[in-house]
C-alpha cells in the first residue's frame, strides 16, 4: 500500500516537474503579454536569444568586469521592447496586462517624470525573470532578464558600470 | 510392427517432443495388459499421469481452502501475514494510465519545444550563418513566441546586454536610493518627534 502511493505520487510528480521546467522554458513576461507590440512598428525591439547567450562563450571576455560577466553567463535571455509615442498610455495598459499571480511586485519608483516598476517570477527562493517597466516624458521601456537572477549582483552592477543610468543617478543626488 | 512405433513415440516422449495424440497413443498402449518386459517399468508412469489427470477439485474444495486462511489467520495475525493481505498483486493496466499520461505529457513538452525553436538543432556555425542573412540592428519580425535575435554578432549582443544591465541596475540603485532617502527622512521626523 505504501510504496504503491508513493509509486503514484512520483508518477503524478514526474509530469508536474517536467510541466513547471516547461513553462518556464517556454516565454518571458514579453512574449506572453506583450507579444502583439513585438510586431507593431511604434516599438523599437531587441531580442538577444538562448542560442545567442550560448554564442557568447566564443567572445573575447577579457575587457569585460568579473561581476558583469558572472552576471550574463547566469542570464538565459533577454528582450527591450521601447517606444516613444504615447508612453504614459503604454505604461498603464502594461500594468494591467500583467499577470500578477505569476509575477511578484519588488521595487517601485514614481518620480515626477518617471515611473519604474520591478517585477519578478520567482520560484524556489531563486527569481527566473527581471522585468522592468519603465516611463518617462521620452518614452516607455519594457526590459525582461531570464535567467538565474540574482538581485543585489545586479544592483551591484551600476556601481562598476559607467552608463548613462550613472549619470541620472548622479543628478537625483544634486537635485536634493 | 507396433513396437517399433511405440519405441520411436517413446523416444519422441523423453525428449519432450509428442504431440498430445501421440501422449495418448502412449497412454492407450500401455493400458494393455501385456506389453514387452523393458517397458513394464513405464507402465506405471503413464498409469499415474492418467489417474492424476481425472482428479478434479471437488464441490467443496473453494469453502475449505477459504476456511483453512481463515483458520490460519485467526491463529497467526502476525505482521508478515498482514503484509501479505496489503500487497495485492497489481496487474500493470491499472497502472497504465499513469504511464499514458506522463508519456503524453513528456510527448507534448518534446513537440513544443522543438515548435519553439526550430534552429536549435543546428551547431552554432550554422546557425551564425543562417543568421547573418538578416540585417544587424534592426528588428527580426516573425512570430511573437519565438525569440528573434537582434544582433547575429555576439560582441554586439553583449553590448546590449550590458547596457541592459546597466539600465536595470541603475534603475533599481535609483529606487533604493529613494527608500533609503524616505527612510533617513523618517528616522529624522521620528527622532524630532522623540526629542520634542
């Protein structure tokens, strides 16, 4: 009796497993509810997919920072989906259109002229997906990691990068 | 003329290659009341099998095995006869459906992902050069569930990456410093608070 209930939860566990690796192979939050705006021509979109994540082993790796590189080689894949037109109408209808079960609120920022919003899908203590919602006057931007995400090696990641996101930063400080 | 007959269907028997008439023959033969000497020993083999084979269970056969369990369970209810009652023997159709679902689901998941991403079985060259037949920098369109790629030069993949990272990074170090702003201005109000 025992084994046999065992043998018949392995046997309901197996398909389960399988089915959650599947869907979690299977999309990023971009192609699951903003699959229509990769197609429409108001969007600027970039994709870097698997394959290309696998490609980059082949790339000369030593201007690049070890964090940052520990960082990429853990991503899965990527995709920006951006426009310029009607941002503030984009940033609202995206909200809705995301799932909140699946996807987990963890940073907000509301600024006079701009909006971010971090959402992650986690699972196990271990975040699969990054999505960043961001708006300003300029323009709405969705950007998706994939991947084993590690949060505080990313924020880390500013601070050894010099980019225009530095600069913003250093502006918020003056403007205090 | 008999004998010789008998003497190869004899043969035929020891090496377990009669047809069930020639058993009979066999058994027919030696129910005679007379037959050569060197056989007389195998009368009694085939006289047995015969017998035994009349022996049917009789009416009540099924009430005194259920009886005799029944007995020797009431006498030893011991763990290993309890065991023996738990682990029926299941046959494997009831399990079959198990099987068929996991199967179907393993199938579909094979079938989606190589849906998914049609290229993935060809080697990385191939698919740089496949790929390289599509301009870099501009949008790839096709399908909305499949990952297009941008760029087909990986030096410029991870040129975007990083800048990507760096936008989300600084983004997120933005947000944190505004709570660790709220938070200080907090602190300072409850202080003021606590000094008043």
């Amino acid at each position: 009796m025992n084994s046999h209930s065992k043998f018949r939860k392995y046997c309901l566990l197996l398909p389960l497993l399988l089915l959650a690796a599947g869907a979690f192979a299977q999309d990023d939050a971009i192609g699951k509810f903003f699959g229509k705006y990769i197609e429409d021509s108001r969007f600027t979109v970039v994709s870097i997919s698997p394959k290309m994540f696998r490609l980059l082993a082949k790339v000369n790796w030593d201007s690049i920072p070890p964090d940052v590189k520990q960082t990429v080689t853990k991503l899965h894949s990527l995709r920006i989906l951006s426009t310029e037109s009607t941002p503030q109408q984009f940033y609202k209808e995206s909200l809705t259109r995301i799932d909140m079960k699946e996807y987990e609120e963890l940073i907000t920022v509301r600024n006079k002229n701009e909006n971010v919003r971090f959402v992650v899908k986690e699972s196990g203590g271990t975040i699969h997906e990054l999505l960043m919602i961001a708006v300003d006057d300029d323009g709405f931007t969705l950007m998706s990691f994939v991947g084993d995400i590690d949060l505080d090696k990313m924020a880390q990641l500013s601070s050894s990068m010099s980019i225009k996101g530095m600069e913003n930063l250093k502006n918020v400080k003056k403007k205090k | 003329m008999e004998q010789v007959m008998i003497a190869a269907l004899l043969e035929k028997y020891w090496l377990a290659e009669t047809t069930v008439e020639e058993e009979r023959q066999l058994a027919e033969y030696f129910r005679q009341p007379v037959i050569p000497a060197q056989w007389e020993p195998w009368r009694n083999v085939f006289a047995y099998f015969e017998t035994e084979a009349q022996i049917t269970p009789g009416e009540d056969f099924e009430a005194r095995l259920l009886e005799r369990i029944r007995q020797a369970e009431a006498t030893a209810p011991g763990p290993s006869n309890s065991d023996l009652r738990a682990a029926p023997v299941r046959p494997l159709f009831r399990r079959a459906p198990w099987w068929a679902a996991a199967a179907v689901i393993i199938l579909a998941l094979g079938i989606s992902r190589l849906a998914e991403s049609p290229g993935a079985a060809t080697t990385p060259n191939d698919s740089v050069a496949q790929s390289g037949a599509a301009n870099a920098g501009t949008t790839t369109s096709g399908e909305a569930t499949a990952i297009k790629d941008t760029y087909d030069d990986p030096q410029q993949a991870l040129a975007a990456i990083r800048r990507a990272l760096g936008t989300a990074s600084a983004k997120m170090n933005h947000g944190r410093n505004i709570t660790q702003k709220q938070i200080d201005r907090m602190n300072d109000g409850l202080q003021s608070a606590i000094a008043n």
